[in-house]
C-alpha cells in the first residue's frame, strides 16, 4: 500500500473554488435581479409622486383662481345689509328733507355702481317663476299662476355666477289651493 501524496494547498483551494464559483455567480445574478427590482419599485414610486405632485399644483392653482374670483363675496355679504339700509332711508325720507334725500341718492348709487363694477348683481323676482337657488319663499300668497313670484320683500344678489343672498319672496300657491276663511 502506497500513501497517496497529500493534495497541495494550491489543489486543495482549487477544488474549494470549483463550486463556489457557481453559487458566486448565482448570488450576484440574484443580487443583480433584487437590485433592478428595487430600482423598477424606486422608479414607479417617483413616477408616482411626481404626477401627485403635479396634480397638487393644479389643484393648488384651480383653489387659487377660485379664491381671487370670490375672495371678495365675504365683504360683498357684510356691505349688502348697507345697501337695504339705504333703499329703506330712501323710501321713508318725507319730501321736505329733499336735500337729504338727494345726498343719500348720491351715495346709493355710488355704492350701487362700485358693486356692479365688482360683478354683483341683483336677483330679477317679481313676475318670475320661483328658482329656490335664487329665492327663498317666506310666505304663500293667493294667486293666478301657481309658482310665480308675487312679491319681493328683500332684494338677492349675484356675485360673478355665485349667489350672494338669496331673494325673500311670497310665491302665489295657485287659485286651487287658496283656503277661503
């Protein structure tokens, strides 16, 4: 019997790298798909919060353009009980206080022109079929044309396509349906 001759260092690394070279290879083919798919996850997740972000400005913009179109109804609202103020002083004023009256006149239609400049208009009521996003009824009256507009007791307002304040208004019922007492 012969001893076989002790492999080298040399052989014996050799052989411990035969196989490993594979399984090598096919950690870094895996490493290299788990790091594509990272990138294709990173990617899709940018696209993503790229069109967010994009959708974010528009929106920011539409609400911007919106705000500049109304951002001025707050006060329109706060000076429309001033305009009823003077059309009320205008009808009770007696004719001996014409000087007063025409002052008052002056600043009316001053007021009334700087809100029309501003896009506000007055709701058109009597005589109209009753529209509840224009009017509001606050009472029932005998009539001919049942739905129409009898009478106006507080005027509305449109801002630009934006309803201000409703027009308070007493709508005919019909001849049908009055109740006789």
């Amino acid at each position: 019997m012969t001893k076989s001759p002790k492999p080298t260092k040399e052989a014996e690394t050799q052989q411990n790298q035969a196989p490993t070279i594979p399984s090598a290879q096919n950690s870094l083919v895996k490493d290299i798909e788990e790091q594509k798919k990272r990138v294709e996850e990173y990617t899709d997740h940018l696209r993503r919060l790229q069109a967010e972000f994009e959708n974010y400005m528009k929106r920011v913009e539409r609400e911007k353009a919106e705000l500049n179109k109304y951002g001025q109804a707050k006060l329109l609202i706060k000076l429309l009980p001033v305009v009823d103020d003077f059309e009320r002083a205008l009808q009770l004023l007696q004719p001996q206080d014409a000087l007063v009256k025409q002052g008052i006149e002056m600043i009316y239609k001053q007021l009334k022109k700087v809100l029309e400049e501003e896009g506000v208009k007055v709701v058109e009521a009597k005589g109209q079929k009753f529209d509840p996003y224009k009017h509001e009824i606050l009472d029932l009256v005998a009539g001919e044309k049942e739905g129409m507009i009898m009478d106006e007791l507080q005027k509305g307002y449109i801002f630009k396509d934006k309803v201000l304040r409703t027009s308070k208004v007493r709508v005919a019922k019909g001849e049908q349906n009055v109740q006789k007492p």
